[in-house]
C-alpha cells in the first residue's frame, strides 16, 4: 500500500465514524425538521437550478448514507428519468439503470438494492453517495473508484453533472487525491449547497 492509499484509508475511517455518529443524530430528529430533510430540500432547490435534463442517476443508501430517495421520488413525479447504479465489474464504470417507485428490486453488488429488470441510460444528472468531502470538490468513496470512472466515461459523451449528498460532518479540510479522482460539480450537506 502507498502514501496516498494510507491517508486515504486513514481518512476513510475518520469520516466513516463521523457519518455513523452524524446518521444516528439525525435518525434521532426524523420529519421535516431533521437533517436528512433538510438535505433533501437543499439538493431538490439545487436540481430546480440546473438546465434541463433528462435522466438523473440516484442511489439506494447503504449504511449510514443519506437517502436520496424523496429527492428521487419527486424527480420522477417531475417527469425526468430516474436510474440507479449498478455495479458491471471490478475496474469497471457504473451502468445505470431505470428506477421507479415500487419497482421490483433485487440485492446487487455490495449489498445495494438494484432494480430487478435492467433498463440501462446514461444520466446527465448523477447524486452520488461518498465518505467524505472537501471545500475544494473532491469526494471520498469506499475505494472501489466507480463513480471516479464513470464521471470521466460520462465526460467523453458529455459533461455530466456531478452532485454529492453527504452530512456536514463528513467534512474533511483535505480529501487526499490521485490523478484519477474526479471533482463534484457541487455538494450538498443538510446545512449548504457548495458549488464548486
């Protein structure tokens, strides 16, 4: 393992903590008030803002992530194209594939719900799940890279744009990086939009 893999690690397990604690707070204050909430309105203003677009990847929340799902719903209400990730392969980006409310789900890779009959688009929009964050726009995930390579293989056809939801706690001052780790187009905690 080198230099960068071990802060990364290092900053994996402080931000996963942080997230754990920061989930079990907000479980604590459900309803429109609590921090999930108010994350879900935050993000909900921030899409309103964007040009038009079609097809918007979310994500089904796994541990202690937020769940995207109201945001999700109320895209779907709106008429866009909901997908959701699906994991093709170690090394491998992402595939998206159509979500409805209700639809039938099935347990992927990982232990993420994805919808039992494959529909593959590609989003204009992703909402991505990460550990932690920085001012400057990068994202820290589990390690895997897929959302790093499916940033840069949705880059190729269009600039998509990159949106990540995670609780203000998970704030980190430097998120180690290395030359394949893309930035966000803009974050979203339960207390700010930043837009990078």
């Amino acid at each position: 393992m080198d230099d960068l893999d071990k802060r990364k690690e290092q900053a994996r397990k402080q931000a996963l903590a942080a997230r754990k604690a920061a989930h079990a707070a907000a479980c604590a204050c459900p309803g429109d008030s609590g921090p999930q909430a108010r994350a879900n309105r935050l993000l909900a203003d921030h899409l309103a803002r964007l040009p038009d677009y079609r097809v918007i990847a979310g994500y089904m929340p796994i541990r202690s992530e937020i769940s995207p799902l109201p945001v999700m719903e109320a895209q779907h209400a709106g008429g866009k194209i909901v997908v959701v990730p699906v994991i093709a392969g170690k090394g491998k980006p992402l595939l998206f594939s159509r979500w409805t409310p209700g639809c039938a789900m099935v347990t992927g890779p990982f232990g993420a719900r994805i919808p039992a009959r494959a529909d593959y688009l590609r989003p204009e929009v992703l909402i991505t799940p990460l550990v932690a964050f920085d001012r400057r726009g990068y994202r820290l995930g589990y390690g895997g890279g897929f959302y790093d390579r499916s940033i840069e293989m949705l880059t190729l056809a269009e600039e998509p744009h990159a949106v990540g939801l995670a609780f203000a706690a998970q704030e980190l001052p430097d998120v180690p990086v290395g030359r394949n780790d893309r930035r966000l187009d803009a974050l979203v905690t339960e207390n700010e939009v930043l837009r990078f």
